[in-house]
C-alpha cells in the first residue's frame, strides 16, 4: 500500500485527493492535485467562489479514469483563462485516447483563473 501525503516524520510537496464524483473544491485546498482515480462516469470539479479568495490560489486536477473530467468555474461565470479565450466557464476532457494523463493546473491571479493544460490534452472550452 502506497503512503499518504503526509505520514511519519516526512512531508510531501503535496496533497492528493481522487474523486469519483462531482465535487466542489474548497478555499481550505489550495495547492491539492485532485485526481479521477477509481471514477466510472466524468467527474467535474467545480471551482470555489472567487469572493475573498487570495490571490495564488491554485488546484491541480489529473486524469486517472478513462471516463474524463472537466473543471468549472464556481459562483462567477466567463473567468476562466484559455487558450484564445479570456473568458471561459469551464475547461472538459473528453477525447478518450488523451483522457488518462491529461492535466490541468489553475491558478487565481485576482481577476481571473489562468489555466495551465500540460500533457498534450485535447480540451474542450465553453
């Protein structure tokens, strides 16, 4: 059995959570790597409302699960950094044969979320 993140006397750089369900990501999380571990349908990741929300916030989502994920913008809408889009509401992996690897990384800057998509993923944007 693998260890957790945190055990022992040792602490890891970071924390990671699967999420075989819709859930939405706590303001107490940043820095987490959420994944779709164990998921049988898309997961979708939304967002925490951006009121009061520090400035370097940010979430890693990976995906594990054959079945896609998608990350959602929570409570404002049209905030999401895309390639060729300033004003996204969600980011969706959907393409099966890039699903299981594909990445995303956002981060609050103040304004907007900056997205990161790392490991060639083919992303849909809404």
């Amino acid at each position: 059995m693998p260890l957790a993140s945190f055990g022992g006397n040792e602490t890891f750089t970071a924390l990671l959570k699967a999420k075989t369900a819709a859930y939405t990501v706590l303001v107490s999380e940043s820095g987490v790597i959420f994944t779709n571990r164990g998921a049988t349908a898309s997961v979708t990741f939304t967002l925490p409302a951006v009121t009061n929300l520090p400035i370097g916030f940010n979430v890693t989502f990976y995906g594990l699960s054959a079945y896609g994920f998608a990350v959602a913008s929570g409570g404002s809408a049209d905030n999401i950094v895309v390639q060729n889009d300033a004003t996204a509401d969600s980011i969706t992996f959907t393409t099966t044969s890039r699903i299981i690897g594909a990445a995303c990384k956002v981060v609050w800057d103040g304004t907007a979320w900056l997205s990161f998509i790392y490991v060639g993923a083919t992303a849909a944007y809404a």
